[in-house]
C-alpha cells in the first residue's frame, strides 16, 4: 500500500478516536488505573485548558509503583519518610507519562481531577474545573526522556482534537497557573522542543 493511502487512514482513524473520546474521555492506549480523587466537572465549562506537572515519589527515584499508589489513596506512608509528609492529601490527575513513555490513566477527561489546587489561567480561577492535568515522571532540574516527549506530543495532540478549545497557547505548566507554590514542570522541561514534537505529531496525522 502506498505511504499516501497509509496516511489518509491515519487521518480517518484520528478523527474517530477524537470523536469516541470526546464521548468516553479514556485515552484508548492508556492503562486505566482508576482513582477515586475525582469529581464532576461544573456545567457550562469547556475543557479548554491543558497542565503539564511532574511528579516523583520518593522524589528523583523513577519506575516504581509509589506514584499509582498515592493517586490511589493506597501509598503506604511508613514506606519512606517523605511519604509521611504526603499523607491524607489526596490528588489526582488524569494521565502519567512514565520515563519509558507508558500512558497511565487514572480519571476520566470528562471528569474533574484534582491536580492543579488553587490556580488561575488568564483571569479564570480554580483550573481542575476546565483543565486536563498530565503528569510527566520526573523532577524540575533532571532532563525529561524522548519517550516522554513524543507520548505528551501525540496524546496533547489527541486531546486538541477532541476539544478544539485547547489551542497551543492553552497548554501550560503548573508553575504558570500557580505561581510562587507550584514550581513544576521545571527548567528541565523543554517547552520549545515539546511544541516542535506537537507540531511534528500533528504532521503525522495524530498516529498514535
Ligand atoms: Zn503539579
């Protein structure tokens, strides 16, 4: 088959995964790992806003199970002793890119998860209402792998499709939405390198 004809099904393809999950708000090649720290989002309020964090536990120690967990309510806080200074917070967010770039999911789109706390967007306070929250594994200061990068390129990619509103200046980071408490994504996060890889993802019709 020509790459053309290869394309043009890609193409076809994206517009149905944009439209089903618009009606689902599950990412169709994310692992579902349901967490209970969500609510309804309020009525009348488009997502229109997307938020890269980080987010490592214990902090700069990757792959293991401690991020699930606690957006689980299932961390077992004598395990470590930075885990004691999180216990009874209960946080969400919608998806996790691991440093392999595995998609974990652990709320629903159309859901309002809690990971962007006391914030505004231009103007717009309380951004979990309209927002769609994506955790990076990682810290501020250590670089962000490829993998990372192309998996938050293809699926911002995805959720742009399904919700138009989230234009390219609505993706932001923590830092900017709640500023002076929130320092993440960090300097480590390269914001013109991931920008390049969306407009890179969205060249290659949304293959995802
Ligand atoms: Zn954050």
């Amino acid at each position: 088959m020509p790459d053309t004809d290869v394309f043009a099904e890609r193409h076809t393809d994206s517009g149905t995964d944009a439209r089903l999950l618009r009606e689902t708000g599950l990412i169709p090649f994310a692992r579902w790992c349901p967490s209970p720290n969500f609510g309804p989002r309020p009525d009348g309020v488009p997502i229109s806003l997307l938020v890269v964090h980080n987010i490592s536990l214990p902090p700069g120690q990757f792959g293991g199970p401690e991020i699930e967990d606690f957006f689980c309510n299932r961390l077992d806080h004598s395990a470590h002793p930075y885990f004691q200074t999180i216990e009874g917070v209960q946080v969400s967010a919608h998806l996790l890119i691991r440093r392999d770039g595995v998609l974990v999911q652990f709320v629903s789109l159309l859901e309002r998860a809690w990971h962007a706390g006391r914030s505004c967007f231009e103007g717009q306070d309380e951004c979990n209402d309209f927002s769609i929250g994506i955790e990076l594994e990682g810290t501020d200061d250590i670089p962000y792998t490829p993998e990372q990068y192309r998996r938050l390129a293809e699926v911002a990619d995805l959720i742009m499709a399904a919700w138009p509103a989230i234009t390219d200046d609505r993706i932001t980071g923590h830092c900017d939405i709640a500023p002076g408490r929130k320092t993440d994504p960090g300097p480590a996060f390269d914001w013109q390198y991931f920008r390049a890889g969306l407009h890179a993802a969205r060249g290659s019709g949304r293959n995802v």
